[in-house]
C-alpha cells in the first residue's frame, strides 16, 4: 500500500518546539507546506509554503494531489480546522495526521473546566447568533474567534442580550510565548489590542435565555400580525416533530415563527425552507432569523405555492398554515416523500371541510384546538374564545 501523500499536522504556538518526533518527521519530508501565514513562520516553511487563498479554499492542495504534503492547522485540525475539509474529498489511505492540544482544550486547563461540560463552539466565521440557543444562566462556553475586536464586539454583544454581567476571559496565543489571559465583566470589558490566536470564554450571567420547548412568546418574532399563536406553533410543532437533520417546508410561512422553530429544537443540522408569497413578511422572516441565530439553516423563498415549490430539497416535513385548497394539498401529495409527515391548520370552515375530506381519503389525525383567554370585562375577567383551528397531521 502506497504511503500516504498528505500530512496534516496540528501546530501550536510554541512552533517546531511543540512538535511530536512524527509530526516534525512528516513536515521536513513534505516538498509543499500549506497554512496561514503566522503557521508557515512559526515552521519557518521558506520556499516550501504556501498561503491559503482568501477566500479560503483547499483546492490548491487537492490540485497537488500525489505530491509529497504538509498542511499546518491551529491545534487539532479536525476541530473546527481544515482537517474535516480535507478528509471529505479523500480517501482515508491517501491522508494521516498529527493533532495537538486544540485552543478548546488548553483554554479549559488554563481555567480549570471541564471541558466535556463546557460549550465550545467557533465563531471566527460564524455570526454570534449561533450562541442563542445555548445562552442560559450559568453557561460555561470557550469561543473561537476571528480577532481582538470580534472579542470586544461579543463582549457588547452578550451585554445588549442582557449576560453583561457575565465573566468574560480574552486568551491569547495560548501555548506559546506570548500567551496572554486577562479577565473582567462583559459590559465592562475593553480590548486594547490582541495577540492572534484569539479565544473568548465566559460564564453567563445576566440574563435567562431561550427556553428549551416549542412555542416561544409572540413577541420573540417580528411580525404584522401573520403568525401561528403560542399555543397553537407549540402544538403544530409536536405534530411535526422535528428531528435532526430533517428539512421544513413551511407553506405560506407569515412571520417564519414554525421555522425557525423548527430549526432551533430539530437541532443538529436540521432546516427550514420557508415559503412567503410577500416581499415584507419574506423580509421579516430574514430578520428573526438573524436574531434567533439560525440564518444559516433557514432559506426563504419569494413566491407561491405550488409554482415556488420546483426544484426546492424533498423534504421530511411539510407545514401548511393557511391557504390550502384541492390543487395545493395535490401538488404538496404528490412531493412528500413516504415517511414525511404534513400538517395542515384550518380556520374557516371551507378549510375544515377540505381537511376532513383529505383526512377521510388519506389517514391520518383531526385535532380541533378551541382557546380562551381571560379579559377585563368591567371590574371582572372573563374568557374570550379564539376562532377554534382544525389541524390535520399525516404521515405518507
């Protein structure tokens, strides 16, 4: 069996003097080096190194592909490094590699976590967003970020959500000798300047979070009225399911409440594809997103149903909150793929009586969700009934 043409080797910041016997051995046999520039130097790569093209990109190793190889990564290249990338386009004979102690890891020995309790997660290329659904009182996280300012920028970013009060750590070049680690308080915290690489950590306090079910307050979303109520998302949500890794159509999505939901509790990869025939709520959609972190799993399309649905991803789950007449729930049959599940809310009774008929023909559950609410009535209270919904789920 051929020898492996690739090495990809984890650096620390000590350099060649943190290097393992076989990493060293793997990077002086390597006629090509590949990293960031501070990595190259800390090898001292020479002619032998190469950048990595910005925007980042590992076609040039793959284009020397058979030649004698090292690619340098921060730590372990397989933790929020280019490890991953590479091994997805190669065979696992033509690759080996050499991991270090990653930042996750020599940021937790340096505060004392532990680290399988702690959240790390990297944000050097990802919104802070992504932090949103973790955030809770009490969170220990360790955060890779971009640089010194990133830092300064999370730090105002956790105090607008109300963590200002949170421990805040800026670690730099952890494992070298230019470490650094100073701490303070979120809302208070000041970066003057930075030694790159830089790490965040900090322990939340302040503010309460997400909660951890379906059915968010009405308020969390942005929207012009157009949105499935509390009660009625949480139970629309149950009838979904969500699970991780599975893609949402929501048909006629309003605000974009049942997806983005969707994508914060399906968790792990899962994704929502939101269809909005209006420009202004498609844009709303867009904004909760963002400010529930979860932009990069929610895509939204401009248009209706059943002409906006060509070409999108099969997906696991279809919701269908409004709207639905004989030719929608035909085409939205006819693409749900066996084991996918739809749900479909009625409130008139046009609508009801559609569903009934689908539900007669096709199987399925009939749930008719009557509401009240308590209002002032004078000096007293009394229940004023929302309009009852007829909700059909199904399983293909």
């Amino acid at each position: 069996m051929a020898e492996p043409w690739l090495s990809i080797i984890g650096l620390g910041e000590d350099g060649l003097n943190g290097l393992t016997s076989a990493s060293r051995a793997a990077l002086d046999d390597a006629d090509i080096v590949f990293g960031a520039r501070r990595h190259l130097g800390l090898v001292e790569a020479g002619a032998r190194g190469q950048e990595w093209p910005v925007p980042f990109s590992i076609s040039p190793v793959l284009a020397v592909r058979g030649q004698r190889v090292a690619v340098l990564a921060s730590g372990d290249p397989f933790w929020h490094g280019v490890g991953g990338s590479l091994a997805n386009h190669l065979s696992a004979t033509e690759w080996r590699a050499f991991p270090q102690a990653s930042v996750f890891s020599l940021a937790s020995a340096r505060l004392g976590w532990r680290i399988e309790e702690t959240l790390c997660i990297g944000l050097h290329a990802a919104p802070f967003g992504r932090l949103v659904d973790h955030l809770s009182r009490g969170l220990a996280a360790i955060c890779l970020v971009r640089d010194g300012f990133a830092a300064a920028e999370l730090a105002v970013w956790l105090s607008t959500r109300g963590f200002g009060q949170s421990r805040f750590w800026l670690l730099e070049a952890l494992g070298g000798p230019r470490e650094r680690i100073t701490e303070g308080e979120a809302h208070s915290f000041v970066v003057a300047d930075a030694r790159t690489p830089v790490a965040v950590a900090f322990i939340a306090d302040g503010g309460i979070g997400l909660q951890r079910v379906a059915g968010l307050p009405n308020d969390t979303f942005k929207h012009d009225g157009q949105i499935s109520k509390r009660p009625i998302r949480a139970l629309t949500l149950s009838a979904l399911a969500p699970r991780p890794g599975e893609v949402l159509w929501d048909v006629g999505a309003g605000s974009g409440a049942i997806a983005i939901e969707w994508a914060l509790f399906g968790r792990g990869g899962s994704a929502a594809i939101a269809i909005e025939e209006r420009a202004e709520r498609a844009e709303n959609i867009r904004n909760n997103a963002k400010e529930l972190g979860v932009e990069d799993r929610i895509s939204v399309v401009v248009g209706k149903a059943p002409a906006a649905l060509s070409g999108l991803p099969e997906p696991q789950a279809i919701f269908l909150g409004g709207g639905a007449d004989e030719a929608l729930l035909q085409a939205l049959w006819a693409v749900l793929p066996p084991g996918a599940r739809l749900v479909a809310n009625a409130v008139t009774l046009e609508t009801e009586a559609l569903l009934s008929r689908w539900s007669s023909a096709k199987g399925g559950n009939l749930l008719r969700i009557e509401l009240a609410e308590d209002k002032p009535l004078g000096r007293f209270r009394s229940w004023v009934p929302a309009r009852p919904i007829v909700q059909w789920s199904v399983t293909r």
